[in-house]
C-alpha cells in the first residue's frame, strides 16, 4: 500500500456515543496514517463531548460542529469539500454505528490507486448485508430496482462507506448532487456516470448496528423512489 496519499476518513454522526470510541480506534488501527474529520450535528448524547476528550491525544482527529441536526447529506458534501480544501488526495466515508467496518478501510484505498470511485457492496460476489428480515429484503429489493431503473452499472447504489480520488475526479464534485436525505447515496452515482466516471465495486460486508437507534426515517424510501424516476428521466433526456 503506497503511503504517500494523504487520507482523510469522514464519518458523520447523531447520538453515536456508544460506537464512537470504538469507530475511532478501529481507524487509527487499519489505516494509522490517515486523518479523520467526524461531523457531529450538536448529538443530544453528547457524543461530540467524547470526541473533544479523544482529540486531546489524536492530533489528526477534526470535529466539525453544527449546531443541529441538518442531515446525512450535507454532512457528506462538507466533508468533500473539507477534504479538498486541505489538500487531501483520498476521502473515504463510512457509519459511525459500526456497520462499517474499519478492517476493510486498506481496501479502499489498494483500490483507489486505480479507481477514482470506489463504493463498498454488499451486492456483489464476496459481499454480505447481514441486515435481518424485512430490512434486508427491503435493501435487496430497493438496490436492485435502482439498478434496473437507472441502468446504471453497479448492484450497491445506498451505502455510504465509500472513496473518492478527491484530485482525480475531473469535473465531479459531491456538491452537485441534488437529491437530499437518503437519495443522496444513490444521486451520488448518477452525477458520477454523467461525468463518465467509472464505479468501482469492492465486496463489504455490512454489519447490523449493535448500539444506539437508526436516524433514518422510513420515509426516506419513498422519497428515494420519487428520485429514482426522476433522475432515471433526466438520465434518459439530456443524452
Ligand atoms: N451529523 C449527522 N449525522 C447523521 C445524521 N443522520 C444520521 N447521521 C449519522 O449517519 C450515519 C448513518 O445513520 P444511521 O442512523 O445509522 O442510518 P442507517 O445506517 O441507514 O440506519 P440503520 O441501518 O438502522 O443504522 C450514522 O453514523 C449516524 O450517526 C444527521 O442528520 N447529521
Ligand atoms: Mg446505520
């Protein structure tokens, strides 16, 4: 693994004060030179608290604050533009909660030496979504029906633990996804292939989260499926 790249590692969080601890330390344990930017959203639980007292000793933790909770989404577009301000060559994002795991960070960033977008999948060979019940058919389902709809060319379109070749992404840039809340993973890809950007899939396997309550409300699903026609027709259109 080349150690030249600077490596900034983002993760977003709300109330994760359980899994925080052990988020961080696995970071710094798979990729040691890398830096991590977490965005904390002014967590009733204090997990921003925990953070402020691990920075004490961690000169390459960032906390950004914002003083509430203002979304997955432009928490991911502040952390892009975050790491090219500061110079960084590879961002990669992932969970907070742990479903994530750091194990699989140094693959990353093998495959980023190649590949300017790396998404971790579930969906492909080699990958797991250890999800139980309805929600892991919903994910199934809702992946593949993305795929189909789009046409776009990858089985995981609603994980967000994936990487950015920040310097070698052409016109790309996070911040012009429009698709808000969850959409916003799957609006990443589409904004990718309208820039001919290819997609590089590597098998992850998604842990269940253990601690702490999802943020997502299931509305979002019908909001993703409202998005999917209506980019799948921009898609379609402005061809
Ligand atoms: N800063 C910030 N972080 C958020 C916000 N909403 C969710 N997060 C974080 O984003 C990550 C994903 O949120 P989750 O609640 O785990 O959503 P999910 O993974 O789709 O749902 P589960 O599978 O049920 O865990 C976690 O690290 C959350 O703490 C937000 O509004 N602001
Ligand atoms: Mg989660």
């Amino acid at each position: 693994m080349s150690n030249d790249k600077r490596i900034l590692v983002f993760s977003a969080t709300y109330n994760e004060i359980e899994n925080i601890r052990e988020l961080i330390s696995g970071i710094q344990k798979n990729l040691p030179n890398s830096s991590i930017l977490i965005i904390d959203d002014n967590s009733p639980d204090k997990t921003q608290e925990v953070l402020k007292e691990l920075k004490k000793n961690n000169k390459n933790l960032f906390l950004i604050e914002r003083e509430k909770k203002l979304g997955l989404d432009t928490a991911h577009k502040a952390a892009f533009k975050y790491a090219i301000e500061n110079n960084f060559d590879y961002l990669i994002t992932m969970d907070a909660d742990l479903s994530h795991d750091p194990k699989e960070l140094p693959e990353f960033v093998k495959n980023l030496e190649n590949s300017p977008f790396v998404i971790g999948s579930r969906y492909i060979n080699g990958g797991k979504c250890l999800m139980k019940g309805t929600r892991l058919i919903m994910s199934k389902i809702g992946n593949q029906i993305i795929k189909i709809v789009s046409g776009i060319k990858s089985s995981e379109f609603t994980t967000s633990f994936r990487g950015f070749d920040v310097k070698n992404l052409k016109d790309f840039n996070l911040n012009n996804v429009k698709s808000r809340g969850y959409s916003f993973m799957m609006g990443t890809l589409f904004e990718l292939e309208r820039n001919h950007i290819k997609i590089k899939e590597i098998p992850i396997t998604f842990y269940d989260r253990k601690k702490g309550v999802s943020k997502i409300p299931k509305v979002e699903i019908f909001r993703t499926l409202k998005n999917l026609f209506f980019l799948s027709f921009n898609k379609r259109f402005s061809k």
